[in-house]
C-alpha cells in the first residue's frame, strides 16, 4: 500500500510559556491519533510545548492572495487605532 | 551546502522589459523582500527550482543519518552514544520539516522519495565518503555541519516563506551538532593517546576538502547561481560562503593544535581572509556523477530501509481502517 494516500495534518504547539498554539508544521499519517504521536516526534524533540494540535490540511480555509488588498488594506489608513497616533504632553507620555 | 549545482532551467537572466506582467510584479514583491507563500504567483521555473533544491536539501539530511549511523553502536561510550543518536534524529526531523516544505509547491513525498531512490534526484556529495574511525564523528559534526550551519543560517533569509521557516527551525537544532562535533576533537587531542591524536588528524585530512566542495562549484560563469541569486532562493553566493566557512574555522582548528592539509592556506592581510589552494574539481563531479567511494552503499540501504518499512507502514494502516470502521459501526448502532 502506498503512502500517498496519507492525508496531511497541520501541527499546532502551544509553548510553555502560556501563548496560544502556533503552526508548526505538518506531518502524514493514517488517522488523527497516528498524527498526534508523529507530530509529537517530529516538533517536540526539544521540550517545546505542552499540548499539540493536528488538523487536517484540508478542513483549512483560507483567504486568497487576490483577496489581500479587499481584505488588509483598510486598516494600514486607520492609523489612529494605534496608541502612538495621540501626542500628548511629555509629563503624562507614558500612559 | 546541502544543495549543490540546482538547475534553474534558465540558460541566461531574463530583463524586465522581457518579463510579462505576473513575473514584474512578482520581482517587485521579492526585491521588496516580502516572501512568497504558497498560494501566490510564482513564474514556474522559480517553482520547480525550489523543488529541486529543497528536496535535494531533503534528500541530504535523510542520506546524512548514514555515515554517523555506523558509529552508533561502537561510541565510546554511553554518553556520546546518547548525543550521537540524537543528532541522527535531528538529521531525520530536518529531512521531513524540508519534505513538508516541498510539498507546498504541490509535489507529493512520495514522488520525491521515488525520485531519490532510483537515482533520479541528487543529494549532497559529501555523504558519499566513508566514516572510518571515531574522530570521523567529531569532524563530520564540526566540519560537515559547520559549513552546512553556513549555509542555513543564510538561507533563513530565502524568497520562500516555507523554506525559510523550515531553515529557521533548523539552525536553531544545529548547533547543537557542530559543538559536540568539535567537542569530541578537543577531548580527544586534549585527553587522548598519540594513536588518537592521530586520528584526528587522519579524520581532519579526510574530511576538509570535502567540506569545502560542499558549496558547489566556483561562481563563475554558473547561470544556475545568478539565477537563484535574483529569485533570492540563494542569498550568498557559493564562493562567498566558502570563504565565510574558512574564515571562521582556521582559528577553531588552531586551537585544536591541528592543521588543514592545504599548503597554500594562510591569513592575507589585504584582504582580511583566508587564501586557500585549489579545489579538485575533478574530484567533486565525479562524486556528483555517483561515482564517490560510497554512493551505491548509501542508495540501497536507503531503498531497502524504505522497502523493510512497508509491513510498518500497512499495519498502521490496516489498523486505522479497522478503527475507522468500528467507529462507523458504533455509531449505525446508537
């Protein structure tokens, strides 16, 4: 039986340090539970995190490279949603 | 390098006033240094440039658990067996990050695995030279892994997003690899018997021209490296690393109270490098062509690892069907 068939899985590892899971990586495997234990050989060889999360890659949806303007441009203009864009007095400046 | 002479596909540098739109605004975007992900655009041969290189670069890390394998079980001792063994997981994970990251180019694993085993896909010259005595392990970590640190560490910086990532995770491993390397050296020229001072000298002997050629072929006149070098899949050029290389591993070779077996290597205050002799090219493309000492070693037991894992491989499959199906069954029957 070939491997190919395999279905992939996108790896998440939440870190010690109490952030939320971040991707990885991805890893082959037959089911969820085979994935889990590859994932766990594959990215945390070094103590890296605490708990693991495999999804497959195809229960993903994303946004299309055509659509990052649509998306994402809007709030580069908004630059009075950052804290910097208020000058205040040098005595209260490190509100 | 890892990756050594990829085919660009491209016999000469296209100019912009030859590239249709897509490829301008894809040049624009890497000039920008905004990296390429895999649902963007990207001109074809850049594509299949990537593939070639990163699962060359792939191919290599799986190839290079070999000549490190067959010292595991004559390490001196238990602690180096230990450390030994896990560079060659390392080595392992590093192949299946680079796998992933070919993949999202749209080739299968499979299809690269297929392409290493018959030959078809190249792997880095240096893993076709033997690994005979135990100072062989501290100069493959130090030197081997050294200049592929080099390398990588640029290479963090590559166009690809997913390319890039991988190296990132990689470098952060590696170092691990060069400094037990250099440490097993240092005990043994420190600590060891005239026979094992010896050893360390062969092993540095053996080893060190290989190293060098581990960067490819000289710059000029490789139309493959400008290419790279625009598509900024290569950062550096191979003769710019290599010297990086030397630079900074003469004086870790002085404290170890060795020499390089090079009469024309020496400090040259001008340019504030390293002069070396030169390369036997010869050498190298005779490696390359599959003609090193062990090229047909390294390819069947790679295949016949591969083919002594196919009963692995269907019982675990064989069991996730079995699992799927109770599952199915239990849920008809609620």
């Amino acid at each position: 039986m070939s491997t190919a068939d395999w279905p992939l899985f996108e790896v998440f590892i939440r870190s010690r340090h109490g952030l939320s899971h971040k991707h990885v990586g991805s890893v082959h495997a037959v089911d969820a539970t085979s994935a889990l234990e590859n994932a766990r050989e594959l990215y945390t060889r070094r103590n890296e995190g605490t708990s693991i999360w495999v999804v497959p890659s195809n229960a993903i949806s994303a946004s299309a490279p055509e659509q990052k303007d649509a998306l994402f441009s809007s709030p580069v203009e908004k630059i009075y949603r950052h804290p910097s864009f208020y000058k205040l007095p040098a005595e209260v400046d490190k509100m | 390098m890892y990756a050594q002479m990829v085919d660009t596909g491209v016999k000469s540098l296209k100019h912009r006033s030859e590239m249709s739109a897509d490829e301008q605004a894809f040049m624009a975007r890497i000039d920008n240094e905004s990296k390429i992900e895999p649902q963007d655009w990207m001109p074809d041969a850049y594509r299949k440039t990537l593939v070639r290189q990163i699962s060359q670069h792939a191919h290599s890390e799986i190839i290079g658990m070999q000549p490190e394998g067959n010292w595991l079980t004559r390490a001196p001792t238990i602690k180096r067996k230990l450390q030994l063994a896990a560079k060659i997981q390392d080595e392992c994970g590093h192949g299946q990050y680079l796998y992933s990251a070919a993949e999202t180019l749209g080739v299968g694993r499979d299809q690269l695995l297929d392409q290493l085993h018959t030959g078809k896909a190249k792997y880095s010259s240096i893993f076709n030279y033997p690994t005979l005595n135990w100072a062989d392990m501290g100069a493959v970590g130090w030197l081997v892994d050294g200049a592929a640190i080099v390398n990588q560490v640029v290479l963090q910086r590559t166009s690809y997003g997913p390319y890039s990532r991988a190296m990132i995770r990689i470098c952060k491993e590696e170092s691990f690899h060069q400094r037990q390397g250099y440490e097993i050296l240092l005990t043994m020229m420190q600590k060891g018997t005239p026979a094992q001072k010896d050893m360390v000298q062969d092993a540095i002997n053996r080893f060190w021209w290989p190293s060098l050629m581990m960067f490819g072929p000289n710059d000029d006149a490789s139309t493959n490296s400008a290419q790279s070098l625009a598509w900024k899949i290569k950062r550096k050029s191979n003769d710019e690393l290599r010297q990086m290389f030397i630079d900074q591993t003469v004086p870790q070779l002085e404290v170890l109270g060795c020499t390089a077996p090079d009469p024309d290597l020496q400090w040259n205050p001008e340019t504030g490098h390293y002069d070396f002799g030169e390369i036997d090219w010869s050498e190298f493309f005779n490696v390359i062509k599959g003609n090193g000492p062990c090229n047909k070693q390294r390819l069947e037991k790679k295949v016949k690892a591969h083919e002594n894992g196919t009963w692995v491989r269907d019982a675990a499959q064989a069991y996730a069907t079995k699992q799927q199906a109770g599952a199915a069954t239990k849920k008809e029957a609620s």
